[in-house]
C-alpha cells in the first residue's frame, strides 16, 4: 500500500501527456486519459486527487468533462487544473468560472507545473482532512453527532423510496459519572474508547454507522434493518459490551460495565426526521434506565 496523491492527466496528444508524466511521475500515482469520455470514466473510477485537464479536444472538450465533474456528487471535490494553448483571458475565466481550481498554459513549464500541483494536491490533502475531522468524534474515532444527524436524514430519504426500514439504537453506559469518580477520567476516557469498538465489532453491514451521540451515549443506524434484526444486533451489542468485562465497582447492578438501550424500528416515510428517530429511541433508552438499566428497550 502506498499513499500516493493520484493525478489524472488528460490531453488528446500523447506528448503532452507525456511531458507532464515525466515531470510528475516520480512523487505522484499517474493515470491518464485521451479524451473527455475517457477522462469521466477513469475519473469515477479512480477517484484522483487532482485532474490535469486539456481544454481543447474532440467529443467532450474540457469545458464539458469539467462541468460533468462538478455535477458528480463524488467527484465534485476533486480538484481540476486546465492546462491549454489558449492564453486569451476569457478562455481562463470561463475555466474558472466552472469550479477550476487553476490554469496553466501550454508549453509545459516542468517547474511551474511541478509547483502548482504541488501546491494544490496539499491543499486538497488539508481540505479531505478538514472534512474527515467534521465528521468524526476526536476521542473514538466514530462519527460525531452532526455526521449521525445528517446520514440518518440522507438514509430517510434513501429508504423511504423503497418502502423500507430504518431502524437507530440509541445506548448509554450505566453509572459513568460513578465511573470515572472510581477509576479516574483517563480511564473513562479508556473505557468510551473499548465500548466504541466493541459496538463496530457488533456491526453487521458496511452501511450501519456508530456514532458518540453524546458524552457516554452512543448511536447505531442499521439501514434496511427490520424490529427484528435490531434487536438482534442490540442483543449483539450487549454481549461484545459485555465480552469487554471491563470492571465497575460503582455500579450497583453489576460488577461490570453495563449499558442500556432504546431502539426505533419503522419503515422510512418522507416526512420523517432524524429528530423522529433518536426521540423515540430515546424514549425507549429512558424506558431501560427506569426498569433497572442493563436492558434493551423496544
Ligand atoms: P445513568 O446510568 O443514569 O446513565 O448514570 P450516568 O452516571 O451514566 O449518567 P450521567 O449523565 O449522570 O453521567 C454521565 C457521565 O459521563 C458524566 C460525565 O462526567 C461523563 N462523561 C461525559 N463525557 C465524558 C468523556 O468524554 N470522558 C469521560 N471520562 N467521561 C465523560
Ligand atoms: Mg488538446
Ligand atoms: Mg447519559
Ligand atoms: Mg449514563
């Protein structure tokens, strides 16, 4: 595995392509395409950090494969870099204009486009991190509440096109505040950090998401899952909480770390919100706190 910046050159001249592969190849992954078609195809594939983008070219000019780029969800953020022989200034503007991030003209100068590229492919690395740290909770490494709230909305509307279930598990841990006057904050913190990847490990799909909803309160979304199958995984849950055997003096229902759950089971409908589902599962977490705690609610 390497951790190379990818970069898509584009150029329906193979020598163009070339010089600028000579110039790039030894710091960077290089893939290339010769037209816009192929430019669009190897970008959805690839994903690259970086599009070197010639603006003249049969079929799809680079205007056009530019402008499909930015309408494309997951490629939207890739930065592109118009290289071209055109040196009028409405020519660079209209490249700017459809989301170029900049424009360097033909002939190739091996140390401007080194630079520039340079320059850019850092500022794409700082943005992914940027946008990576808004939605992930510092301590665990699960994703943060706001993250949670959005992706239960997007798998509302998701859902409610196929008529199908969405179901969210809502779990706190059991005398935390008890916890850490015992065992100290580092170790609570220690302890936030096992519960967290014990719930991954009780994930079944890649599609269900953790989250650290709160302080010690921690949320699950399961996609497609029925009433059933979520009580199945919160069943899970419990036993990987469980398998931690993390000890917990200050508890008076158990010599360990124990957890309550609530859980939200329904077929997505379109007027529904996130609010709807963490509400009910919460009520239902309040439910396994009033009945002894150490319980799932359903
Ligand atoms: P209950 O069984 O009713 O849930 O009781 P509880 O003590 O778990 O609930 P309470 O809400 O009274 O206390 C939550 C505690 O979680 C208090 C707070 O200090 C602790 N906590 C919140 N965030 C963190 C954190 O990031 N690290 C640590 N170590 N503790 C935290
Ligand atoms: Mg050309
Ligand atoms: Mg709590
Ligand atoms: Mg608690």
């Amino acid at each position: 595995m390497n951790n190379r910046a990818v970069i898509l050159i584009v150029d329906d001249e193979v020598t163009n392509i070339e010089i600028m592969n000579a110039v790039l190849e030894d710091t960077y992954e290089i893939c290339f395409a010769t037209s816009g078609e192929q430019a669009i195809e190897v970008a959805r594939t690839v994903l690259p950090d970086l599009i070197l983008l010639d603006v003249m070219m049969p079929g799809i000019d680079g205007y056009g494969v530019c402008e499909r780029i930015k309408s494309e969800r997951l490629l939207a953020d890739v930065p592109v870099i118009f290289t071209t022989g055109l040196t009028d200034q409405e020519a660079e503007v209209r490249g700017l204009s459809l989301g170029a991030i900049d424009y360097i003209t033909k002939p190739i100068q091996p140390v401007v486009l080194r630079a520039r590229v340079a320059n850019h492919i850092e500022l794409k690395r700082l943005r992914d991190q940027l946008a990576q740290m808004a939605v992930t909770d510092a301590l665990t490494g699960l994703s943060n509440r706001r993250h949670l709230e959005e992706t239960i909305k997007t798998e509302i509307t998701d859902l409610a096109a196929n008529k199908d279930w969405l179901s969210v598990i809502l779990l706190d841990i059991d005398f935390f505040k008890s916890f850490n006057d015992t065992y100290g904050h580092p170790e609570g913190d220690r302890c936030l950090i096992m519960v967290a990847s014990a719930l991954t490990r009780a994930m079944h799909r890649s599609d269900n998401t953790v989250a650290r909803y709160g302080g010690e309160e921690f949320a699950c979304i399961l996609p497609g899952a029925d009433y059933d199958s979520a009580m199945r995984i919160a069943q899970g849950i419990k036993t990987q909480v469980q398998a931690l055997n993390i000890p917990h003096s200050g508890s008076s229902i158990s010599p360990f770390l124990t957890i309550s759950m609530g859980v939200a089971s329904a077929i997505a409908e379109n007027d529904m919100t996130s609010s709807d589902w963490i509400n009910h599962a919460d009520q239902q977490l309040y439910l396994s706190k009033a009945g002894g705690r150490d319980m799932i609610s359903g």
